[in-house]
C-alpha cells in the first residue's frame, strides 16, 4: 500500500518540533558540503565575488 511508503509526523512529548518517521533507503546523516569555488576571472559576472562571499546569517 502507498501509505505506508509515506512518512508520518510524530509528535515529541516536551519539544516544540515534531519528527518525521525515517523512509527506507534514506539516512539522517547530513550532505557534505560542497566547497565553493570561484570561476575563472574572464567568466565572472559583476556580483560574483560578492555572491560567493556571503553567508546566510544562521551560519
């Protein structure tokens, strides 16, 4: 059945987020983050530079 593909809610006695039930062939363990590399100067636009140097402030 196709409901039981699906993830569930569940809800965390004491915590303000709720989880998510684990789907099968997934894992919790983060992405590894992709350095960031700058392109060669000739194909660089005008907001590249600073583009590439910000950092979303929650980092």
């Amino acid at each position: 059945m196709a409901d039981e593909e699906r993830q569930r809610i569940v809800r965390v006695a004491g915590s303000r987020r709720a989880q998510l039930t684990p789907v099968q062939g997934t894992t919790s363990e983060p992405h590894a983050r992709a350095d960031r590399k700058s392109p060669p100067k000739d194909e660089r636009g005008p907001n590249d530079e600073r583009m590439l140097g910000d950092v979303p402030p929650h980092y």
